[in-house]
C-alpha cells in the first residue's frame, strides 16, 4: 500500500511538473509574441518618424532652392536695373547735351555784366540753368567776364567754354558668351621706372562681370615679377607686387584699420545674403588705388604696401618686391601679359583714368581724387607720374599716355579679329576750363 502511494505521488509530481513547463513555454511562446509585436510597432514608428523628417529635410531643400532662385532672380534684376538705368541716363545725358550745344548756338553775347537775377530773364539761359545748373553757373560767370573785356577796352575778346565729351573703353573678356578676347598693348614696363622702389597706381573701373581670375591690366614674367591689378574671383582682389600676391576676400581680410571689411564699407557694392554674400556686385564704377611706400634700394626689405577701396583704406601690409627684370613684353590693358603671351585673363570691364607714378602717395591724395570727378580729373602735371590713360579719346584705335613717357596704347586683338577691338563708351560731358 505505502508503494502504491508514493508511485502515485510520483505520477501527480511529474504531471505538475509537466504542466509547468507547459505553462513556461506558454508563457514564453507570449512574452515573445508580445515581443515581436512591440519590436512592430517600433518599426512602424520609426518607418513613420523616417518619412516625417525626410518630407520636412525635402521640404527645407525645395525651400532653400526657391529662396537662392528668388536670390538669383534678385541679383539679376538688380544687375539688370542698374545696366538700364545706365542706358537712360547716358540718353538723357546725350540729350541733354545736345540740348546745351543748340542753346549755346543761339545765345547773343553780353554787352554789359549782368547780376544773376536779370541773367536768368533771358529764357534760353533759364532753360540752361534747368537743364544744367553748374554749367549754366559757369555761364554766367564767363558771359560777364567776357562783356568786361568788351566794355572800356575794346580788346580781345576770351571764348566761352566749351562743352567736351568724354568717354572710357570697354573690354569684353575672355570668358562668356560676349568674350571677344580684346585688349590695348602699351610700351610701358614698370622696370624701366624701378617701381619697386615706391609707386602709386589709381585707376577707374566699371565690373561687367565678375569671375576666376581677371584683370584690367598689368604683366607677369613670373610668380616673383608682377604687376597685375584685377580680381582672383567674385569674393576676391588680386593684387600682384613683385612676388607678393594679394587675394583677400572682400568680406574677410580687406579690412580697414578699425576693423570695416570692404563689404561692410560699401554695402551697396556686394551682396549681401544668401550664397553669393561677399560677391561683387557688376555694373558700378570703381575706384582703386595702390601705394608701395618709398625706399632707396631694395635691400631695405619689406615696406608698405596699402590698397584704397572707393577713397577708404582696405588693406596695409608689408611687403618685398625685390626682383625685376624678365623677357616678358610691357602691360597690356583689358587683361595681363604672360610669358610668351600677348593677352591672358582678360576681364569685361570698363576702365578710365588709369595714373601710375614713381612714388607713394599718401591716404589724402587718393581720397582727393576718388572724390573728384572722373570726368574732370587730370594728373598729367602731377609729380612722378610716368604713366597716364585717361581713355577719353572716344574713337579711333590708340589711346594716349598723358603722362609725357610716350607709352601709348595700341588696340590688339587675338588673329589680328578687328571685330574683337574694345569699344568706346560715353560717359557724358564735362566743361573745359
């Protein structure tokens, strides 16, 4: 009996323990479904947040390539803007001119001065003063000038002024669908006037595009022997002295002493936003100047090299030019000569008054002369200038050097393309004086 109960027990105990391994597994085969289905519903929502954020990335995307395209379209309206407000004041001006030369045909000389009020009563001076008021001031000034000399002595009599045009030239670069590969080639050789030991270059530029690596003029024979003044991209100078070459950015390195960037200086000149910011705006006049401070001989070392902006100091630095000499031909304008090469790097642009000198001027004489109008400038009876193109010619194919060295300019073209010669442009009028 005592057996039969414990072979009993022993059946219960392994039908107990039967059942909790079937329960076990039971257990275990639903926690891994649970599992399985927790580890689904991860997936699910991580697949959804995935989308979310791939549609919020492609929505940032198409956002920011509207807002460059709408910057783009900007960039070019104002570019286009500012090329056709050119366009109407240079007809305006040309009018205008046309205008003061047929009233100055028909005006009588005065017999008596006059006061400024009774002047005016004349109704052709009147319409002058509207059209012109400063000329029509200088006008005034010299009809009573002239009616002095008429009246008590019976003299010769001064001939009023005249109304002169006056004008720049144009290059079309090498790059771009308009390129032409035009340029102007001159005998001028910085050697042979050891600018190397101190120089001042000012010259006018217009930007008609704006790009790698271009020039409105200069020579390089090699990396220690330049002499090259352009702009190395859209966000960049390129000044070449010798063996130094400058290539700071206009928003980054072109700084004046209190710490203004150029693009911070002249806001209007750069763009502002988006991803062109720091880029040169096309289609302005501008004014550059560069001094290399005066030394004996070159075994002096380094001295200072500065460059004007608009009349503002943008960047000083010292510098060592200390070889010279090389095969390479003389400075071509529209671009710069290399080594065996008439024409390289040319630049769409328009240049006026381009003055070189054998010596350094200082921060007064370049503000003077950026705020004096380009039109009216003339340095020919400066001291140390051995090198000046006004560009005012306004025909022909030669341009002169004003300063007295005889190293005028010549119109060149790549194969001898007559039709790739640069162009005049108008500026307007000025009053000779």
């Amino acid at each position: 009996m005592l057996e039969y109960i414990k072979r009993k027990q022993k059946r219960l105990e392994k039908k107990r323990q039967r059942a909790a391994e079937l329960e076990a597994k039971q257990e275990a085969a639903r926690a891994a479904k649970m599992e399985a289905e927790a580890r689904k519903q991860r997936e699910i929502a991580a697949h959804k947040k995935f989308l979310l954020e791939q549609k919020e990335n492609e929505r940032y995307r198409q956002k920011h390539i509207q807002r460059k395209e709408k910057l783009v379209e900007q960039k070019w309206n104002n570019q286009l803007g500012t090329l056709m407000a050119q366009i109407d004041d240079s007809l305006q001006k040309e009018d205008e001119l046309e205008e003061i030369r047929s009233i100055i045909e028909r005006r009588e000389p005065l017999r008596q001065k006059l006061d400024w009020d009774t002047w005016l009563s004349d109704p052709l001076n009147q319409l002058l003063a509207d059209l012109d008021y400063d000329y029509a001031v200088e006008m005034f000034k010299r009809d009573n000038l002239m009616a002095g000399g008429r009246s008590g002595r019976g003299g010769k009599t001064r001939r009023p002024a005249l109304v002169e045009d006056n004008w720049s030239l144009a290059f079309s670069g090498d790059t771009g669908a308009s390129a032409a590969d035009d340029y102007v080639t001159t005998t001028f050789n910085p050697d042979d006037y050891n600018l190397n030991l101190g120089f001042t270059v000012s010259y006018w530029v217009r930007p008609d595009a704006v790009g790698s690596t271009m020039f409105a003029f200069g020579r390089r024979h090699s990396n220690s022997q330049r002499f090259t003044f352009g702009i190395n991209a859209a966000n960049k100078i390129h000044i070449g002295t010798g063996q130094n070459l400058l290539k700071g950015t206009w928003n980054n390195g072109l700084e004046n002493p209190d710490g203004q960037t150029a693009a911070e200086l002249f806001p209007s000149l750069f763009v502002q936003t988006g991803g062109d910011e720091g880029d040169l705006i096309p289609g302005t006049w501008l004014h550059f100047a560069v001094t290399y401070a005066d030394r004996e001989n070159i075994s002096e070392g380094k001295t200072t090299r500065k460059v004007y902006l608009n009349g503002e100091l943008i960047k000083s630095q010292e510098v060592n030019w200390n070889s010279t000499g090389g095969s390479t031909g003389d400075m071509i304008f529209g671009g710069r000569r290399q080594p065996d090469e008439e024409y390289n790097n040319g630049w769409a642009c328009a240049l006026s008054q381009v003055a070189i000198f054998d010596t350094a001027k200082d921060a007064n004489w370049v503000a003077s002369v950026y705020n004096t109008d380009k039109k009216k400038l003339d340095l020919s009876n400066e001291s140390g200038l051995v090198g000046y193109w006004k560009f005012d010619e306004g025909s022909g194919t030669t341009v002169k050097d004003y300063s007295g060295n005889d190293n005028h300019g010549t119109f060149a073209a790549i194969s001898g393309d007559t039709t790739a010669y640069p162009t005049w442009e108008y500026l307007g009028n000025v009053i000779t004086r």
